[in-house]
C-alpha cells in the first residue's frame, strides 16, 4: 500500500523558516519524481516544487522560487521541503505527491501568522 505522510507545519512568523518532511512507502521511492502541492483555504491545489528521481533537478513556481528548496534522501525514502522567508500567503496544507499527478498523501498544515 502506497504511503506517503507529511510532516512538520506549524504556526510560525512572517519571515520564518519551517522545514517540511515526507516520509515514502509501498512504492520505489527512487525510481520516481517527487512533488510538493500546497492548497490554501477555498482555493485549488498549487504546485510547490518537483524534484527528480535523483535529486539533481528541481523545479518551482515564481511564487516560492529563491525561498523554498526541494530535496530528498533516497536511502531513507523521505522527501524535505525547506521554507524559508515565509509569507502569510504560505498558509495551507502541503502535500507530497508522487510525480506531477500521481497520488497524494496526508498533509501538514503551515499557518505563517504574527
């Protein structure tokens, strides 16, 4: 069974680092792109950033480009995700995702409030 389990939102202040975990199972990790989605109350579902199945490629939008850091440890089969200058426009729920479509697990909730 396919697992994936965010973890390590919080509230935290504008201008904030937090430092997102996922941790993988049921499926070959490392044989697979991985992807952060974020969805803010009331709105769709938008992309974070996307790694490749090695961990040399990344990939974001404008919105978190320079600020967030997609990475991954294939031997321990978890994906990070490093937010830093953190904007109340940050606040929603993360979701790692297996490539840029496939299934999505359990989020963590990140409210970046003062």
């Amino acid at each position: 069974e396919v697992q994936l389990q965010a973890s390590g939102g919080g509230l935290v202040q504008p201008g904030g680092s937090l430092r997102l975990s996922c941790a993988a199972s049921g499926f070959t990790f490392s044989s697979n792109a991985m992807t952060w989605v974020r969805q803010a109350p009331g709105k769709e579902f938008e992309w974070v950033a996307t790694i490749d199945k090695a961990g040399s490629i990344t990939t974001y939008p404008d919105s978190v480009e320079g600020r967030f850091t997609i990475a991954r440890d294939n031997a321990k089969n978890e994906l990070y995700l490093q937010m830093n200058s953190l904007k109340p426009e940050d606040t929603a729920v993360y979701y790692c995702q297996i490539g840029l479509n496939g299934r999505r697990g359990q989020g963590t909730l990140v409210t970046v409030s003062s």
